[in-house]
C-alpha cells in the first residue's frame, strides 16, 4: 500500500453492520481513517433494521 | 356534484425530511393512492411563503398540501 | 463487505493483518438494480428469515425493500442451480444481466491499525422459550416476530392477527424477562432493553386497535433511560394497559385461548385467559461470540459477552481492538451509537499519526462557464420496468422535447448505470448542456450521483434538478397507466420550468481552527479532552471549581470492584500533563461567540479575563446529588443520602457500628421533585448494601424500592445483595415510606405487600437515594443557544441516532449534563462526544452544502425577523456602513428556508430553492 515499513495503518476494520457497527465505520470515515466494513450476512442494518418503529418517540427505524 | 367525476388537482409542498421521505416510503411499499397530487420538494415546509399558496391557488389548484 | 467474516487477526495495535473470507453473492452488485423480477420468476420458496420466517420469499432476493446493499443476491443452501445444477431461470429474466453464478469465495488480507466489533447480540434458545409453550402452541410469539406482525411492511402488512387461525386478538399478555434474570436458562443479567420495547409494542397495538386488552407481567419496570419513565407512564394512562407485578409459572392452551397461571403481588394464585402471548425475550451474546473471541484474540465474561473494565468500556482485552454495541453487554441503541462513535474514537487516538493516510481522494475538473440562455437535457429512466411498465417512457420523453429550453432528451434503462452517465456527459458535451434533469427515483438517494456526474464533467452541480416518477408516481399509481404518464409528464414540467432559473452556486467551505473547548472538569470532561488530545488536538479544559474530578472525588467504590480514586489520580495526572491539554480551574465561561470551526470564548479566570479561539465545544457541566426536604433530610443526623453512606463506609471502624440500615428508593425522584429515573441510585444502593454486608455481615439491611433498576450485568450484584440476606421490599408510589423523629433515634413506617401489614422499624441509618439533578447551565445554555428538556439537562440533536451531537452545529454534550448515568456510560458517552468533536477538527473544513440562504444586502431593512426565528444561530445582523443587515453564517445554515419565507422584503434567497424557481414550478403546474 505504499507505506513505510513499521508506520501505523490508517485503515480500521468494523466486524458486524448493525446500527454499532455502521455508527463507528461512518465516523473513522469522517475523521478520515479507511474503514473496512465486513458483516456476515447479505445486507447491512442488523437487529434495528428489523424493528417496527423505537421507543419512546416511536419514530420507524428504518 | 358527483363524488365519483371530481378530479380534483391537488399542489403538494412537501418538506425533503419527512413527508417527502414518507413519499417515498409509500411507493417503496407499493401503498396506491389517487393520481391527483403534483409535489414540489422543499428542504422544510418552513421554507413555504403564503404567496406560493396564493399562487397555487391562482394558478387553478383545487387544494394544497403542506407535508412536514 | 457483505457475506464476510473475519477468520484471523494477527499484528498488534497500529499494524494488525486481518484475514476477511467473503461468500459470493452470485448476483454483481454494480449491475443488479433491484428490480426484483428475478425473486418472481424463481420456483424455489425460501422462508423469510428478515420476517422471523413468518413470510416467504424466494432464493434470489434481499433481506427488505431498503436493504443496503440495495442488490439481491442468491440464498446458496436453496438455490437450485447452486446445489443441482438445474434451472438457471433467473439468468434471462434479469434485464441487467447481473446474475452471475461464476463469482467465487474470497479470501483477504487487510492491513488495518485497529478493529472495532460490533457484532451485535444473539437469540435465547427454543428451550428456553418452550417452557412458555413457544413451538407448541402457535399464538406464542417472540416479540421480534411481533415486531414484525405489527410492522406495515411485514407478513401480515402492519395488520395485528393470530398466526393460528388470522384473527384479530382481543386480549394480549406480555411475559418480560424471558431467558433473561433467569439464572436457570444461563442468562442471570437483565437485557436492559425489553420493558422499552413492550411498551412501544403494546402502544402500538392499541394505537391499531384501542380495544384490545393488554396486560404486562413483569417483575420490574426498567424504564431507567432519558425520558424513558415518562414515556411509559404516558404509555400506561393513555392506552390503559394493565401492569401485572408477577412472574408468570406457565402457559396452557384452552380451546383457543392461552391460560396464563401467576401469582399477584398479595401472593395468590390467579389464572387468566388471552388470545395471544408475546414473550419479551432477551438479548442472547452473539452465537459466533466465542469463536470470535478466538479469533480476535480477546476474553469474554461469563456470559460470553466482550469483557471490558468499568472504566475503559470501550477496550477489549486485547490492545487495539474495541467493542460497542450489545456484545459488551444488553444495550439499547442510542448506548449502542454511543459506544460506536466512542470506540472510532478510541481507534483515532491510537491511529491519529497515519489518519488521511489510506483515503483515496477525487478530483474534479474545473468548471466550465454556461451560456445566459438555458440549454436543458431531460433523461427519462424506464428502471427496468419500474417505471416503464406503467408510465409511457417513449410519451415522456417526446413531451419533454416540446418544452421551451429543452434542446436534448434521452431516455434508457436504468439511468443510474455507468453506461448512462456516459451518455449524459456524451450529451453535455454534445449539445453544449447547461442544466440538467433527470426523470427517474427519489433525489433523496440518487441526486448526489447524477451531481457526481455533472461534477465529473466540469458543470456546476446546482444546474441539476430531479423528477420523481419512481417511488411517487410509477409505484403508487400501478393500475392506473395513463394517469400515471400524465403525472410524470406534469412533473417533468415543473422541473424543467425550475430548470431554466437555475444557476450555478459555489462549493463552500469554512476553515477550522483545530482546538476544542471542553466544559467541565470531571471524568466525562476529563475522558473527553483526553480523547481530543491522544487524537492530536489541542485541548482547554475549563472546571469551574477549584479542582478536578467532580463526583468522582466522592466515589469510594465500584459495583464492579475497581478503585475511583485510582482512576481520578491517573485521569488527572495525563490530563495536567498533556501537552496539547490546557487546564482551567476555578474559571467560568464568560462569553462564547462564533459558529462551528470559529468559536471565541471569554473565560474568566483568577488571575482576569482570556480570550480562547477554537473549532468546537464539549459540554460537560455534571450533575450532582439533589437536596430534598423530605423524609427529615438535614433534620435527623440519621438520615443520610447514598454518596454521604458511601463515605462512612470507607472506614470500617465506623461501619462496624451500623447494625440497621433501611434504604428508601426513588426518595424524591419519579414523580416528586424529580420526575424522572436516575438511572444510577439502584446500582449505588446495591453496592453500599454488599459493602455495608461485608464489611459487618450481621447488619440488617432494607432497601424500599418501587422498581429495582438494576438493568445489564448490574443484576448479579442485585442477586447477590438478595443471597447474602438484604430484604428488599416494593412500595407504590401513593404509599410511601414514612420517616419519623423518635427522641435521638428514628422511626421509618412502611407498607409490606406481601405480609399484609404495616411494619415499623427503628434503624441506625436512613439512606435516601436521592437521584441526580444537573449543575447550573441555563446561562451556558442561553449562550450557546442550545435547547434544554423539561428538567434542564442538554437536549441533543437525535435521541437515539444522534446522542452527543446537539441542535447546534460544533457542539456536543457528555456525562451527567446529558442525563443521569452510571460513571462506564458517562466515559463511554465522553469518548463519543470527543470523537464527533474530532470530525471537523481533523477534516479542518466545514463543508456546506449549496442549498444555504444568502441575503441581498440591498434590500434588506435589518428588522431582524430571521435571526429571532433561526432555529440554527445561523443569521445574524450586522452592521454594514451604519446600518443594520442580516448576514447567514453558512456553517450553520441548514437550508430550511424559514427566514426566505418569513423576509418581509424578499430579500433573502435559498440556494436551489429560491422564489422565482418554486414560483415558476407551481405556474408550470398550473398549465395543466
């Protein structure tokens, strides 16, 4: 990747793309870090992306 | 008049958060409604200026719709 | 990286090697534009697993309509072609030509400085849920298939029924704490999440239907989180729902009913019948946490759940890796978001040399100069047959051709694909395009790549403008084609009428000056400058008092048995010695001007009054114990609060003598002075009382309480407190404890439910936990203009997505300021504010985006309507040659429009949105 030998990684890796894991990558992102999302399954959004709406404001979580 | 032959022409103003994302939730979840809205997307509906409505008004609109 | 997981990680902190295997999805994501025909033609049926396999779909599909990716991919165990080598009908159905059964499993090596897991949580086994007749009796339901049952966009379209026999239930019971306090099932913690969530669900339900009868068996009401209690007290009086105080033995079937047996509070056997029972099921640790814990080379706890420490909840046992989210124990999802920007945080600090190192950056041509007179493109997208198979493209598109202005139209397939923006640059460059739009889906999600696109080829992106003939016309008018076609052509209309008034605007930047200020000297203050400092920016740590530390001076232990003053010795010996940290003591914030990257802040110090430059702002002010006059506080010596206990039982010599204790819970908190939960008290009582126990284990102790909120792993010290022989007794709210004077001693008389009777006791101490209030801020709240709730603690901007960002942009709050919280979640919370606060400071720029408000100097009259209506700061007035005139900080400018529509005069104009352009697209819409 062309970096000196020895030096840190700028790249950080997220296990799981639940609403933590989307969170964390989306912020390394922003604060410019490379961010390697790996999640298991077919699609990002985890246990939030199957709830209704969220308590207390009752907003949809999707 | 007929329920059923009034075709009413209906201006939506619609706020880019929420009504407008709710737009197209509707659509992403296949709900039908009539076809007699035209929208205008704008980034609050605190952006709408009484003259817009009294324009819509002017310009034939039978009723206007402030979503946000 | 979808269908990934991780298999080894080796390296240390600052230069790990991860090696990532990656399934194929047999479908290319770049080509794959969800259309979905693929899913119809398949004959393989596939149970629904997005839907708790209460719904089917079929081999090719995606988990639910939003999914991200947005492509479908192939279900390997199901897929015929995968397994037989049969069928193969997908591949010609697909317009796209995106399935692809050649892609191959990966495997990667990935050199990465730091890793995060955030796996999430697992499910409760079957077994556990069998002994409530789960599996054997249909109308038991978990309540994430409820969730589901009740959601518009579920099995049964949002419509509440039984999965028995698709009848309406008239009567729902809720089990809480199922596979969760149960030692017996594994899981002795409490999930923290399950009384919020039935209430939302019971709310919902009676929101559906009003009539249905709801009963809630539960053994404590955990409602502890920011506005939580009120939430469920508005939920209780305004849809009735019944609260039953009792764990409920066993679930019968009879006829069609379900036969609930319990005990009440009074201890009497009751049986009730319901139609339908939802079980509140706990937050298992994840099924792969302990291959994974091998993996990643880090330790679990007992219930194989990440093992951090309470004061660095962040941190894995192995250096640089860290953990958010429910793996580090039941959490709900604005702790969850909490722990996530905390721990990017925590792997900025470690990364904060090599960061922009690895990030691949674009650049564009510069822009061309356009021409006065307006030379549209119109594209017209059939989305496979998204569109075109009901809206007439062709109609359209030969409609659009006939508008004043328009000199090229197109139409194509999937206008989204690489292909079609080469044809939209092609046509640019051809007919010499000055302003562009596209008719195709939402501009929510797919403005930015045609804005790409014009970027891409030297034209300013604001010459763009976006029909929706997609997800608001196409797919809500199916059936009616001509209808359909006339709408899009209406629309298409407008937008070009639009069109034609735009104009190009500029890509706006504001510098940031790289330092922070943070408010507040105690551990979630500390925490955050720390944070800010490891992540290579200068730090002011202001402490209105004399030193630092806060409460966490007062605290002589832990639940969890770590040492306070160890920490605040270490916290603050790296804080005082920082070299990007400035620390403050005994100084007040005066003064703060600015907006966010260019804030000034007076601050007066000792020694007189300085003026400090800085990017953002941390609010950290605390809380404190609050003072009450009930129950003899300040009368009667023997009357104490929880942190006052605290103290005198760091000498054992002085606890020796305490041979009677009764703790009164929730003393002034939850519909008293206070009016919500403070979160913390329970723990605290739990704690004094295992300290007072083991320090004199012949003390009697009892802690009067209304609900004990001992929520996550705090549980098994609530167990324990209840083995080791501490009574703990329930009283209701309208029949609390009574303290009386008796000569030198004390008399505490209270109800106890389960005898029956009044019982009075005469102990050496009364311990109050008397909640948390927050310190002064209404003035710091004026200056900064930040909303405060009800009860004067900091308002953030989301309560859930966004937990330490505030309203206004470049500050961010942490720690007790927020709301009340143990010490773990205020350092969590601190290192999350602390790594928004980083945001800006690391990019050195603020981005705006075009739509922001610019006023017209010469015809504004400086009354001053738009800055008293900003809901951002973002106006003010000015004073320009004498006179008073209105200017946007555009850093802060949102783009809502209220001051263009409120300006008296028109003076003010919003990009992208200005009056002529929204006047001109309602006359276009009058011409139909």
């Amino acid at each position: 990747m062309g970096r000196e030998h020895g030096a840190k990684s700028g790249a950080v890796l997220v296990v799981g793309g639940g609403v933590a894991g989307v969170q964390a990558a989306l912020d390394l992102a922003e604060m410019g870090f490379h961010v390697y999302l790996v999640e298991k399954s077919a699609s990002i959004g985890g246990a939030m992306a199957r709830l209704d709406k969220t308590f207390p404001t009752n907003d949809c979580a999707l | 008049m007929d329920q059923d032959s009034f075709k009413p022409k209906i201006l939506g103003f619609l706020c880019n958060w929420c009504c407008y994302a709710a737009a197209d939730s509707a659509g992403v979840g296949r709900y039908q409604y009539p076809p007699n809205l035209r929208t205008i997307r704008l980034m609050c509906t605190g952006r709408i200026d009484p003259m817009f409505i009294i324009e819509g008004f002017a310009c034939g609109a039978d009723g206007i719709f402030a979503g946000g | 990286m979808t269908n990934a997981t991780l298999e080894s990680l080796e390296g240390e902190a600052g230069k790990f090697t991860a090696k990532v295997h990656r399934l194929p999805r047999f479908i290319n994501e770049d080509l794959c534009t969800a259309c979905g025909v693929c899913t119809m033609y398949c004959p393989v049926l596939v149970s629904d697993t997005y839907n708790e396999e209460l719904a089917i779909t079929r081999a090719p599909h995606k988990d639910y309509p939003q999914a991200v990716p947005a492509s479908f991919y192939i279900d390997p165990k199901k897929c015929l072609f995968l397994n037989y080598e049969t069928c193969q009908i997908c591949i010609p159905t697909c317009q796209a030509k995106a399935i692809d059964f050649s892609q191959k499993e990966e495997r990667l090596d990935l050199s990465v400085g730091a890793v995060i897991l955030a796996p999430g949580f697992g499910r409760i086994s079957d077994k556990v849920l069998a002994r409530y007749g789960y599996g054997r009796f249909p109308d038991v339901v978990t309540s994430l298939e409820f969730e589901r049952i009740m959601c518009a966009s579920g099995p049964s379209r949002g419509e509440i029924i039984r999965p028995s026999d698709g009848k309406h239930p008239q009567k729902i019971a809720f089990l809480q704490c199922i596979g969760s306090r149960d030692i017996t099932s594994g899981n002795g913690y409490c999930s923290s999440v399950c009384c919020m969530y039935a209430v939302k669900e019971a709310t919902v339900v009676k929101e559906h239907a009003p009539d249905v009868d709801i009963s809630i068996f539960y053994m404590d009401m955990r409602t502890a989180g920011k506005g939580f209690d009120a939430s469920r007290q508005r939920a209780r009086d305004t849809h009735h729902l019944r609260f039953i105080r009792s764990r409920v033995a066993e679930v019968r079937e009879r006829g069609d009913k379900l036969r609930l047996s319990y005990a009440d509070s009074e201890g009497n056997h009751k049986e009730d019948d319901f139609d339908m029972v939802v079980l509140s099921v706990g937050l298992e640790s994840p099924e792969d946490a302990q291959s994974l814990a091998v993996t990643a080379g880090i330790k679990l706890n007992q219930y194989d759940f990440c093992d951090t420490k309470a004061f660095l909840p962040l941190d894995a046992s192995r250096p640089g890796v860290y953990v958010a989210g429910a793996f580090q124990g039941p959490k709900d999802i604005p702790e969850s978001v909490m722990q996530a920007i905390g721990s990017a945080a925590a792997a900025a600090e470690i990364l904060h040399e090599a960061r922009g190192t690895e990030v691949i950056r674009k650049e564009y041509p510069s822009e061309m100069g356009i021409a006065e007179e307006p030379r549209i493109g119109v594209f017209v997208c059939h989305c496979g047959i998204n569109i075109g198979g009901v809206v007439n493209v062709s109609e359209v598109a030969s409609y659009a051709r006939t508008l004043k202005d328009v000199v090229s139209v197109d139409d194509s397939l999937y206008s989204c694909s690489q292909d079609s923006q080469k044809v939209i640059k092609d046509a640019i460059k051809e007919h010499n395009l000055n302003r562009v739009v596209v008719a195709a889906c939402t501009p929510r999600t797919h403005e930015p790549l045609f804005q790409e696109t014009l970027r891409d080829i030297g034209l300013n992106r604001s010459l763009f403008e976006m029909v929706n003939i997609r997800d608001q016309c196409s797919w809500v008018h199916a059936h009616e084609p001509k209808e359909a076609t006339a709408k899009a052509k209406d629309l298409v209309r407008m937008a070009v009428a639009k069109a034609r008034l735009l104009y190009p605007l500029p890509e706006q930047t504001v510098p940031v000056i790289p330092k922070a200020l943070v408010i507040g000297g105690g551990i979630a203050g500390m925490t955050a400058a720390l944070s800010i400092a490891e992540q290579g920016f200068e730090c002011f740590l202001v402490e209105n008092s004399a030193q630092l530390g806060g409460n966490l001076r007062r605290l002589k232990t832990t639940l969890t048995g770590e040492d306070p003053g160890q920490l605040l010795n270490e916290v603050e010996t790296r804080a005082r010695n920082h070299p990007r940290i400035k620390v403050y003591t005994n100084t007040q914030v005066e003064n703060v001007s600015g907006y966010i990257g260019n804030f000034a802040s007076t601050l007066s110090t000792e020694t007189g009054s300085e003026v400090i430059e800085h990017g953002v702002v941390v609010v950290a002010t605390g809380g404190r114990e609050h003072r009450l006059k009930k129950y003899l506080y300040g009368q009667s010596k023997h009357v104490l609060t929880q942190l006052e206990l605290e103290e005198i039982l760091s000498s054992p010599e002085k606890a020796k003598k305490i041979n009677e204790v009764v703790m009164i819970q929730c003393a002034g908190s939850r519909g008293d002075d206070l009016s919500y939960c403070s979160k913390l008290c329970c723990g605290q009582a739990v704690k004094n009382a295992l300290r007072l126990k083991e320090l004199n284990p012949a003390a009697s102790i009892y802690v009067l309480y209304r609900d004990v909120r001992t929520y996550g792993f705090m549980e098994d010290y609530y167990r324990e407190a209840r083995e080791k022989g501490v009574v703990f007794i329930n009283y209701e709210k309208e029949n609390p404890p009574v303290v009386m004077p008796n000569d030198d001693k004390i008399t505490v008389e209270f109800m106890d439910v389960l005898l029956g009777e009044k019982v009075k006791l005469e102990p050496d101490l009364v311990t109050l936990s008397v909640g948390i209030v927050p310190n002064e801020v209404e003035e710091l709240a004026k200056l900064l203009k930040i909303p405060l709730t009800q009860e004067n603690f900091f308002l953030e901007a989301h309560v859930k997505l966004r937990p330490v960002e505030m309203a206004v942009s470049g500050v961010y709050v942490c720690g007790l300021a927020h709301s009340p919280k143990p010490i773990d979640e205020s350092i969590s919370q601190a290192r999350a504010a602390a790594g928004k606060a980083c945001v800006p400071l690391s990019k050195g720029f603020v981005a705006v985006e075009p739509i922001v408000s610019s006023v017209g100097k010469d015809k504004c009259i400086g009354c001053g309507i738009c800055e008293s209506l900003c809901p951002y700061k973002a106006i003010h007035l000015i004073k320009v040659d004498k006179k008073k005139k209105a200017e946007t900080i555009t850093a802060s400018c949102k783009g809502c429009g209220i001051c263009a529509s409120h300006c008296p005069t028109l003076a003010i104009s919003m990009g992208g949105f200005t009056n002529e352009e929204i006047m001109a697209q309602i006359r276009a819409f009058g011409e139909c």
